[in-house]
C-alpha cells in the first residue's frame, strides 16, 4: 500500500521503498533512548535511500509538556521544512530528561529562535 505523505516530514529519500513511522511523545524516556541511540541515523545510512523516516506525534496525557512540544515542532517544521521539524525534535530529546515534564516550556521558543 501506499502511504499518504501529503503535510508529512520525511527524512530520508522521499522515493524509498521502506517507510519507518514512529509514533511518538518528546516526554517519554524509552522514545529518548531510540533517538539518543542514533539507530534511525544508523538504519538511514546503512541501507542508502532505501529506507526513511516519519516521525508521527503521540503525546500521552501524563507527559504535561509533550503536547505542547509537538506543536511547537509542527509549527518548527511549517516555517522552515523537514531539516529544521527532526532536528527541533532530536534537540528536545538530547535535553529533556523524558519526564513528562522534562523540557520547559518557556525554552520552546528560544529553541525555535537558536535553530
């Protein structure tokens, strides 16, 4: 089947044959360790356009900064695309302590502006 991509961020060849979606919250820690671990960085690499990479919000009710993390990171990717969206995203989770409140909210903006 195909995938709609319409409004979605990829990274990665947009023409690959294998999709990975992830969904996700910025405030869960097992997500932090994925993307701390560098594995979708790796899996990218290592099968050379074959693969890409979508990463979908999730944010659960208990994390109380996740939701508002994620619509930071859309708004992020609508200003200035794809590249800007995942690193937005990999920088909450290099600095959030994956609490559900580990990233202030009062930083989204700043992110926003040192990106």
């Amino acid at each position: 089947p195909t995938i709609n991509t319409e409004g979605v961020y990829i990274l990665g060849n947009h023409e690959a044959e294998i999709t990975w979606i992830e969904y996700s919250d910025l405030e869960c820690p097992f997500c932090k360790k994925l993307h701390d671990s560098g594995v979708i960085g790796q899996v990218l690499e290592n099968y050379d356009g074959k693969v890409n990479f979508i990463f979908k919000h999730f944010p659960l009710n208990f994390h109380a900064n996740a939701q508002k993390e994620a619509e930071a990171a859309e708004c992020a990717g609508e200003l200035a695309g794809s590249e800007t969206y995942y690193t937005y995203i990999n920088t909450i989770f290099e600095r959030t302590r994956g609490n559900g409140t580990g990233f202030a909210l009062t930083d989204l903006g700043p992110l926003a502006a040192e990106l």
